[in-house]
C-alpha cells in the first residue's frame, strides 16, 4: 500500500496555493518530502495562474524541522555528478516566478530553517516560532543553504554566532537579527498571511516575477556555493566526532524521550557535548 505523502497542496483561490508539510511527531524531513516539494515547486512555476504559495505545517509545535539523519540515505545523490535534490529544490524556490511565504509556527530548524531562507517572505508566530541551524552540536555541518544565505540577511557574526552555537532563538530575536521578515501575534499570523498573499495574487504576475527576478541578482548566494555547501555536509557525516557523539545523544535521546529532545534541541546539544568530554 503506497504511504502517504508528507506533503499536501491546496488550491485557496485560482492564484494562491497552500503547500503544508505534515510528518508528526516532530516533522522530520526525509528523502520523500523532497523529491515531492520538487514536484510541487516546478508544477508551480509551470502553471499560469499561480502568484503565491504559502508553505506552512499542520503538527503542532513544528514547522519543517531537520533532515532525519536516521535515513541519511535519503539524502545521497545517487549521480554525483548531478545536483542533489535538496539544492534543486531551494534553487528553484528561490528563483520561481511565484513569490513563496513561509507561515512559520513552531520549531524551524535545519534544512527546514534554510527552506524557510529560501522562501521570499517569512512571517512567525511571536509566541510559537524557535529557529535554529544544530547542525555543528551535532559535530556536522550545515548543507542546504544556511551558511550561504544567514549571513546575507543577519550578518557574518550572527550567522557565526546561530550557527557555531546550535542554540535555539525564539522569533522576536530572529526578527530583530533580520532572520525573519516579521513575527505577529499567534491569533493574527494566518489572517495577516493570507491577507498579504491575497494582495499580491491581485497584482500582474509577470510585473511580480520581474521584481522578484531583480532583487535576487542582487542577493541570492551563487548556485555553486550552494552545491558545494551539499558536497561539504555529506562529507562530515563521516568525521570522527560525530561517531563520538552520537552515543552520549542516542543516550540522552532515551532518558528525555524524542520528542521532549526536539522541543528543547539547541539546550540538549549542549549538554550531550558537555557530557561527551
């Protein structure tokens, strides 16, 4: 029996769709996810009608969250010489001539914090929204965009401090760094998301597109460094310190539980650091 997709798309109006991620406990990316986001973006950019897609999540306390290192398979291209699934992904993102917003509400972190980066708009729950990139806890790095784009819109030194600490930040101080484009009240997050796709699926697409089209030459992070940024990650999953770490993790893991770890991830790290030494 075919599993159901992690991904559903909506139809809202004839130029606004609804893309929602839904993996739960704790919405975990895996291989699936991004083979259909994939689908998704390019059906998108080939239809017409479409102007806007809001990608948000239906579990609660989560919006995307990490790879699941579990299934590190998922995320090996099986043609080295091909661009790996994830980049092609936010690169088509970035570059669609639909404008993207992320509705984040809950735990966004990893390659679901440099899908939200991809986005062109990001708005988050005040209340609700944790960001971070854990990946250098975890004794890796960060390979789907987050080290080429952070630093574009936080600057050098906050993006070193997000993402050489693997702590959690909350979504007034995202807002403030200039990590997100704005945070609202939790009550008043979809209406103001909808009513901002609602205004732009009003304008000409093609003047939208154009738009969108300029401002990248002028801040998206080169396709190569992107690529190699991918080839980077997979190579430290192999580096002695992660074999290190994972048993004083898989250890912690087991006395919190999952799914407490996930709610509290940049804390745990430090601790299953310190206890490794």
């Amino acid at each position: 029996m075919t599993q159901p997709s992690t991904i559903t798309v909506e139809q809202l109006t004839p130029g606004i769709r609804k893309v929602t991620f839904a993996n739960p406990p704790v919405n975990l990316i895996v291989g699936e996810t991004v083979s259909r986001l994939v689908e998704v973006v390019t059906e998108l950019s080939e239809d017409p009608q479409v102007h806007v897609a809001v990608f948000t999540s239906s579990t609660p306390g989560y919006f995307f969250n990490h790879f699941d290192l579990d299934r590190v398979a998922d995320f090996m291209p099986s043609d080295p010489e091909a661009t790996p699934a994830w980049i092609d992904l936010v690169v088509r993102l970035s570059t669609a001539p639909f404008i993207s917003i992320a509705s984040i509400r809950g735990r966004t972190r990893g390659g679901g914090d440099e899908l939200a980066l991809a986005c062109d708009l990001r708005y988050a729950s005040r209340e609700h929204a944790v960001f971070g990139q854990p990946e250098v806890g975890g004794g890796i790095l960060p390979g789907g965009g987050g080290t080429e784009r952070l630093p574009r819109l936080i600057g050098r030194d906050r993006a070193l401090e997000a993402i050489l600490s693997s702590d959690d930040y909350d979504a007034d101080t995202a807002e403030r760094y200039g990590w997100v484009t704005r945070t609202l009240a939790d009550a008043e997050l979809d209406d103001f998301v909808n009513g901002v796709a609602t205004r732009l699926a009003s304008f000409d697409k093609t003047a939208l597109a154009a738009a969108k089209a300029q401002v990248n030459r002028a801040t998206l992070p080169p396709e190569a460094d992107l690529r190699a940024a991918y080839t980077e990650f997979l190579s430290s999953l192999t580096w002695p310190g992660v074999q290190e770490f994972l048993p004083q993790f898989e250890k912690l893991t087991a006395e919190t539980g999952p799914e407490e770890l996930e709610l509290r991830l940049g804390h745990y790290l430090g601790i299953a650091r310190q206890q490794s030494r």
